[in-house]
C-alpha cells in the first residue's frame, strides 16, 4: 500500500506563507492518477476539507472560506499546499489523502499560527 507522509508544518506569524508536501512512496495506488486532497483538524473540530486536486493533471477546488489564499498542486508524487497570508484560524494538524477510498489518516503535520 501506498504510504503518504505529510511535512513543511510549524510555527509561523500571521500574514506569512507556508508550503505543505505530501510524499508518496511504496507501492499501490499511482498517486498521480487519483484525486488528492489536503484536509485539516484544529483541537477539538471535526476533519475539514481544504482543496482538491483532480487526477492526471485535472483542474482544482478548494474551500471558499479560504478566499484563495490556499493553493494546490502536484508532480508525479508529491502534492503540496502553498499557503499564503496565514490566519491565527489556518493553526491545525493538516493531513493529505486520497479524496475518495481513502487511507488511514496518517500523522498529518501541524500549523501554528502565532504571533
């Protein structure tokens, strides 16, 4: 089975930019021909989606409240989250999966937003 490690979080100020990495290694599923998504959980908040990236090079989503701040993107087997202008509300454990038949969660990587 394909293993996903989420990395790139830690502390940062309001107003900055972070660039989260997915990596993909192991053997299963071909990351690049399924839908990707990041997601994120701040203490005691359910699991929210952030953004999608579509297969095989296919357009991309992300939620509206994020006012196109977050950006993602892939190649091969990497998929990324560039955020941009942080918010003390962006702070949560951020975790990559596949969109649909997804995996176990794996550690995800934490974003602390703080002044």
């Amino acid at each position: 089975q394909v293993q996903l490690v989420e990395s790139g979080g830690g502390l940062v100020q309001p107003g900055e930019s972070m660039r989260l990495s997915c990596a993909a290694s192991g053997s299963g599923r071909d990351v690049s021909l399924y839908a990707m998504a990041w997601y994120r959980q701040a203490p005691g908040k359910q699991r929210e989606w952030v953004a999608t990236i579509r297969g095989g090079g296919g357009p991309t989503e992300d939620h509206s409240t994020l006012k196109g701040r977050f950006t993602i993107s892939r190649d091969w087997n990497l998929v990324s989250l560039q955020m941009d202008n942080l918010t003390f509300e962006d702070s949560a454990t951020y975790y990559c999966n596949f969109r649909k038949q997804p995996l176990s969660w794996g550690q995800g990587t934490q974003v602390s937003v703080s002044s």
